[in-house]
C-alpha cells in the first residue's frame, strides 16, 4: 500500500497515484467506475484473496488519495497512468478488470501499449463501445445531458451525487436495492474527488469513441453487465460490444443495477474467480477478422 509516481509528457509534473494491494497470487488489476476510489472494490478484495488472487486497486488521478492536478482526465493520460502502475509493481501475466468508465481505460491501454504484460480482460457494466449519440451513433445519449449532469454538479455536486447514487444501485420508492448507509458511503468515496476531475471525467467518457479499437483486442474478454442498468443501458453499450467480440465470454445479470459489484456481489466474484483461475488457451488474435 503506498504511492506511486506517473509522469505522462515531458512536460508534465509527475502524479502521485495511490495503489493498494492484499493478497498473493495471480495479479489482477481492478480499476474503478466514475466517481469512485479503488474502495468501491471492497467486497471483491474481501473475498478473492481467498482464492489465489493478489487484489491491486489504485485510485485514478483526481479521485480517493491520489494527487488531484487540473488537467489529464483524457483516456491517453490515464490509460499512461494505468500503464505506470504495471510498470512500477512490475507486473506481467496481469488480468485487467475495468468497470464502467474503467473500461476505457483497459481497452485504451491494450490499443496504445498491447498485450504483452495482459493475460485477461474483465469488462463490467462499461461505457464501451461509445456513449455519444451523435450521426453515426444515434442510439447513444444526447450531448444536453451531459452538459445537464456538468451544470448539476458545478451547482451542488453532493445533491447531484446523492441522486446519482440511488440510481446507481437501483433504489426507488418501492425498492431499496442497498442500504441508506451505504448511499452514504458511497457519497463519502465519491466526494473524495475533486470537482474538476468529477465533470472533466464526464467529458472523457461520454464523448471517446472506443468502437475501432475493441476489435483490436487478442486476448480473453469477459463481459458483464446489468439487465437493468439505468446509469449505463447495456443495449447501448456492453450488447454492442459483445457484438465486436465475438470470442468474448458475455453475462448479463437478470434485474441487475449498473452497481452489481454490491448488488449481485457473490455472483460477480463467483464469476470473477472462474475466469481468472481458469487456464488460459494460447490462440492468435480471435478478433483480427472483426470488423469495428
């Protein structure tokens, strides 16, 4: 548990990224959801330990300790962020986990850096492949309410966060998918960011196009995603990308929320842990004749 550095130009001022770790075995690196810490993995690394999983967590820049610098909330920066963290723990044979805005960062860093260090790829609830409705995305979400949600939380980012919240998990009037307090733990983790990287990070994963590079990717994916995610619906964005890979391992979870990791916890590390420890079949790229 500590600190690690991550310079990203030759300009830039090195970014100190918070990186927690507990378990032995095989590494697996879970990357968080916007607008929370590498703590809102607390009921995978309470449990895959267990079983032979060493659990590293990290808190992306702007957000949980890590240092919280004006700019660099782009994929390029982050997917190099990811990468410094591979690099500092000297990591090789690492099983990625990304979920929603998480994602981005996975498939980016695969893209830009490759796969050499990367055995494995688990997709949950993402953004992928694209979340901007524009011509030739028409079924993404309209540019207003992003712009709505950047407004909403220069205005009163704890209100806008708190109703964000309860949709995340799945909580209605008639329905409380999870616990008032542990909204409010949520809430606690996700005003840890800085309000700067909260709306910056909007920005990134609303409007990266990740459709040309998912076909790029050579090595086992698994993807899952919530029936009835309203934060991300999965006809918008984990169908289609199953739909690019089609070697993928693709779940999804009947009257799940976009929250799962708490919701259907068991169930994620239950598939989680069969995934990461089964062995993996050598095969040349199995998507190199999809087209994006």
């Amino acid at each position: 548990m500590g600190f690690i550095e991550s310079k990203t130009g030759m300009n830039a001022e090195p970014v100190k990224l918070f990186v927690h770790e507990v378990g032995q075995g095989k590494p697996v690196i879970f990357i968080s959801g916007w607008p929370l810490s590498h703590e809102m993995w607390e009921y995978q690394f309470n449990v895959l330990p267990k079983h032979g999983i060493r659990c590293i967590g990290y808190d992306r820049r702007g957000f949980g300790k890590s240092d919280k610098p004006w700019n660099g909330y782009d994929y390029d920066t982050l997917a190099a962020d990811l990468k410094s963290v591979i690099d500092s723990l000297n990591l090789d044979d690492v099983i990625l986990v990304g979920f929603s805005m998480g994602g981005g960062e996975v498939v980016r860093y695969l893209s830009k850096y490759g796969s050499s260090k990367v055995s494995k790829v688990v997709l949950i609830s993402t953004v992928l492949p694209y979340m901007l409705k524009t011509d030739d995305n028409p079924d993404g979400v309209p540019q207003d309410l992003f712009d709505g949600f950047v407004k909403e939380i220069e205005d009163d980012r704890p209100k806008f966060l708190a109703g964000f919240a309860r949709d995340f998990y799945g909580n209605g009037f008639l329905n409380n998918a999870v616990s008032d307090e542990l909204l409010q733990w949520h809430g606690m983790l996700a005003l840890q960011g800085s309000g700067r990287a909260t709306t910056q990070c909007i920005r990134s994963f609303s409007a990266t196009d990740f459709r040309n590079e998912i076909s790029l990717l050579d090595i086992p994916v698994l993807i899952i995603h919530g029936e009835d995610d309203k934060t991300v619906p999965v006809d918008v964005s984990s169908e289609r990308t199953s739909q690019m890979l089609p070697g993928a391992e693709y779940i999804v979870y009947e009257s799940a929320p976009h929250g799962l990791f708490v919701t259907h916890k068991e169930r994620l590390n239950e598939n989680l842990i069969q995934f990461i420890n089964q062995e993996v079949v050598t095969i040349s790229n199995p998507y190199t004749d999809i087209s994006s």
